[in-house]
C-alpha cells in the first residue's frame, strides 16, 4: 500500500542516480536539490504513546523503528523513504516533558505535511490545546491530517459505528475546522503489523486484521491530500531539470550527420522545444508566485478581521466590517484567478510570436527550400516525420503528400499528412481556464458572528453593573468564548488563504501541462527520429538517450495519474 508519491518519488530518484553516474566523465551534472524541489516532508506529532512510531512502520515497512509503550522517541528522527523525509517526533505534553515541545515543534514548522496523532481516548486538555496552537497559531491546518489511532481499545474496534460516535466527539474539540478539513483517519496501526507477521502462517486471519487496521483508508487519504496540494509537481520540476542535463550533454556528445539540412532541422526542433520549455518554466514560477502573494494578503485580512471582533464595537458595526473583509479576501482572490489567466494567455502569445519570427527568419525560409528540392534525397523516416512536422515544415509536408508515389506504381507510400502545427496547439488554449476557485461564503463566521454578539452583549451588561464573584467567573468565560471566536475567524481566512495557494499550484501545473506538453511531447518524438537516423552515436549518448526517453515517459505518467 505503498503512497502514489513515495511511487513516483523513488523512480525519480533511481533516474537521477542513473543520470550522475552516466554524466561521469562529461563536464555535466544533475543539479542540487532547490527549494521547490527538496524532498518531501511528512512529519508525525501528536500524543505520547499514541503509536505515531508504529504508524511509520507500517507506512515504510521499516522494522529498525522502535514501538512500545511509554516515551520511545526522544528526539526527531527522520529516515529517508523512497525520495521521501518521513519525521518522528516526541510527544507533546506539557506535564511531562516540555523540553519535547520544543523539539516538536522545530521539526513541525518543516512540515510539508503534518500528520497529528492522537488515541481513540481522545483529546485531553493539554493535547486539545497543543492541537490549536498548531492549527491556528501557526496556520498548520492546511498542511494537517488527523489520524485517531488504536481504535482496536474501543468498544467495537474501527468499525464505521464506533468512528462516528467518536467523529461526534471530535468535533466539539477541533472547531471551527470540520473532520473532512482535516482529513480525518481511523486507525489501529498495530493490527496492520499484526497482521503482515501472521501472513505467512495464517493468510485469512492477517487480511482480517490489515483490513480492519483501516492501513488502505489511510493510505487513501494521504494520497489524495498530497494530489489536491500539488505536492507531486515537486517530482515533475526535478525531472525537467534532470531532462534538460541530459539534452544538454547528448548535444554536445553526439557527432551530427554529414548531411548539413538534417542538422539545421533538428536545430529548429530543437530551438522551439527549448522556447516552450523556457516558457513553461517562467510562467510556473509567476503564477505560483502570483497566488503565493494574494493568499498573504487574505491573511493580512484575516488578522484585522479578528481584531475587528475584539475591538469593543458594537455587534452590528462589526458584521458590516467583517462583511468587508470577507469581501475584501473574495475579490482578491478572483482578481488572482484573472490575472493568473491574463499571465498564462500573454505567456503563451508571447511564446507563439518568438516561434512565429523563428519560422519566418531567412535561414529557416532557406532550409525549407533546400529539403523542398532534395525530397528525394532523404531517408524514408525523416519524409515521413516532415509529412507530420508542425510549423514552418507543414509546407514540405504538403509536397510529400502531392508526390507520394501511388502503391500501385511503386513500393514506398508515405504516411498522410496529419495537419497538426506548434501554433495551433500554442494558441489552442481555451481549455486552460475551465477551472474556477470557488467563492467563499464564510458561514461559519456568520454563525459565529451571531454567538459572539451574545457573548459581547453580557461583556457589557456585567462589566456595567459591577463584578460579582459569580460575574467575574461568568464575564471570563464570555472573555474566553470571545478569544475562541476571534482565533476562529482568522483561521477561517487562514484556511481560505491555504487552499488558493493549493487551488494555484495545481492550476498552473494542469493547465500549462494541457497548453504545453502535448506539443513539447511531439517536438521530442520528432528530434529522436532524426537523431536516430544518425549512426554516430557513442555508448555515453546512447545510455543518456535511454535516460531521457525514461525521464520523459515518467513526466508523462506523473502527469496522467
């Protein structure tokens, strides 16, 4: 039940280490590992003894991690899976041992995904409060997965039953997020070991228990959660790096043909390719950057919206003010979505004019009529590819077509012309702006809004007549209802704020794939057909054309699934 990334993440690293070692002995290297390619970082946190170690175990089928009752994980420690940084932590718990807490929450502010871990005994006080410092305080939320662990110590072990009496529980501690924010998880993780001891001995007894430990729901979630924050675009970015290596020493390794059109051709394949890729790259980075600004305005926003709450005001004044920020977070938000649009539309018209002036320069004018006149001249393979080829060669392709000798007459029959062109697919990008972010309607700050004018109204009435023993216990309570609701209104900006940035990464990752690399893809195929029609090749190029090919097919597939 091995996760999607952890997958993906160990084939990128085998073609990476493949690459360093086929780059040997050239002047080229894989690059070092950037910010937006560093490994992922899953990081466990949470109760003592609430089995996050074993949780690890059963996650990576490491057996060198210690389990047990009582404090067996006096630091963090990370091992590296799969491309992977998995991250134990201590327990928090502030009675027991604070100087964890501490430890904990360094490892947590590295957290890329952050996996909290409590017993199916619930949330006490401490954990309860550590929770909310995670998830509000430090704006964790969206970064977090619940897991509820040993529910075999239940009544009636993880059966859906008993997770929806706990699920009822659960919810008065986590507000204002709900169970499915956080991605909520059932589990008996040591059941899943269990059962994977008892395989071999006692097959139908062990799928019992790995079934009811609840491992492939969890498994499930994590996937999904990694897919809907486009974690997996971290592999992609690697792997375009690692491809442009490659290209980059297989050019400089590989003698060219004697036939000089050849080359000119491939050199414009090639140009192009490199145009759209660059092109791809640049506006990635803009219009996650894009995002990345207006989540940390909407933040910004939240920050006054609960001071708003907390500034003495009336009920009324303070919804119509609020009102203005949650306005005030929407519009930038759309206003986000239309200029990532107006980004990925002039990028890409951009891009289709540099190729555009490319295709109508003198020298490709000149090469057209050259491979025009000496049609004959060339291998089966590269007419064929000039029948298909897009851009300035679709001229050459229409001549092949009128020429192509009839198989009655002759035993060669060139392929039809298919028509397709770099420009039409460069600027065929309707389909790139399907995808809306949905507005936000705030209701649970509209809920709470109405609790906390109650809470406001009896502040003001107690503190007016003078405190009692009884008020003053009273007019705490309220103080402490009124703290809640303010920490909840930021958190629900601070929410919103998190999944525009995710709604962004994935965005610019789907639609430049779906503008780009089909016709990146294309350029490949066609670069490849003329460079294997070259015999000249070493044994150092041909390994790193394996390597690339394999890049590419992995870009592909990440991409697909």
């Amino acid at each position: 039940m091995m996760l999607k990334i952890a997958e993906y993440s160990k084939q990128v690293q085998e073609i990476c280490a493949r690459a360093e070692e086929a780059l040997k002995g050239t002047e080229y290297r894989c690059p070092p590992p950037s910010d937006e390619t560093r490994p992922l970082n899953i990081v466990f946190v949470g109760q003592y003894s609430a089995g996050k170690s074993t949780i690890i175990r059963m996650l990576t089928g490491r057996n060198d991690i210690a389990v047990g009752a009582g404090i067996t994980t006096e630091r963090t420690n990370s091992y590296f899976w799969n491309g992977m940084v998995i991250t134990d932590t201590p327990g928090i718990h502030t009675e027991q041992r604070p100087d964890h807490d501490e430890i904990s929450y360094r490892a947590i502010a590295a957290a890329d995904v952050l996996i909290f871990v409590v017993t199916s005994q619930m949330f006490d006080a401490n954990i309860a409060s550590h929770f909310r410092k995670l998830a509000i305080d430090n704006d964790k939320a969206n970064e977090m997965i619940l897991v509820v662990n040993k529910m075999q110590m239940t009544a009636e072990g993880n059966t859906p039953h008993q997770q929806e009496i706990i699920r009822g529980d659960i919810v008065k501690v986590i507000a204002p997020y709900t169970p499915e924010e956080l991605h909520l998880c059932f589990l008996d993780a040591k059941s899943y070991l269990d059962g994977a001891v008892r395989m071999a001995a006692s097959p139908e007894r062990a799928e019992r228990l790995i079934r009811r430990s609840g491992c492939a729901e969890f498994t499930d979630t994590i996937n999904r959660f990694i897919a809907e924050k486009g974690y997996v675009s971290r592999l992609t970015t690697e792997l375009y790096q690692i491809e442009d290596v490659l290209q980059r020493a297989i050019n400089a390794l590989e003698l060219k043909s004697e036939n000089e059109d050849l080359n000119a051709l491939e050199e414009n394949f090639v140009q192009q390719r490199y145009m759209l890729s660059d092109a791809r790259n640049r506006l990635r980075r803009d219009i996650r950057s894009l995002f990345s600004n207006t989540s940390n305005k909407i933040r910004e926003a939240g920050l006054d919206a609960a001071e708003l709450v907390n500034s003495g005001e009336k009920a009324e004044e303070i919804e119509i003010k609020l009102s203005q920020k949650i306005e005030e977070a929407n519009t930038a938000a759309t206003d986000c979505q239309q200029q990532a649009q107006e980004i990925l539309r002039k990028g890409l018209s951009d891009v289709e004019q540099d190729i555009s002036e490319a295709d109508n320069s003198a020298f490709t004018m000149q090469l057209k009529s050259r491979l025009e006149n000496n049609i004959g001249t060339l291998p089966e393979n590269i007419r064929n590819l000039l029948i298909n080829a897009g851009g300035f060669m679709r001229g050459v392709g229409d001549i092949l077509v009128q020429n192509a000798v009839n198989p009655e007459n002759a035993g060669i029959k060139l392929a039809c012309y298919s028509g397709g062109n770099v420009h039409k697919a460069v600027l065929d990008i309707g389909n790139a702006f399907n995808v809306k972010f949905k507005p936000w309607q705030a209701e649970k700050i509209a809920r709470g809004l109405a609790r906390a004018g109650k809470v406001m109204d009896v502040l003001g009435v107690v503190l007016d007549i003078g405190l009692q023993i009884k008020d003053d216990y009273d007019a705490e309570t309220q103080r402490r209802e009124l703290k809640k609701f303010c920490q909840s209104v930021r958190a629900e900006f601070y929410g919103f704020a998190g999944e525009l940035v995710d709604f962004g990464r994935v965005f610019a990752e789907e639609q430049l794939n779906n503008a780009l690399g089909g016709t990146i893809s294309e350029l490949d195929e066609k670069i490849e057909v003329i460079r294997s029609a070259n015999a000249a090749q070493n044994e150092t190029s041909a390994a790193l054309r394996t390597l690339l090919n394999e890049c590419r097919g992995l870009i592909q597939e990440i991409h697909r699934g």
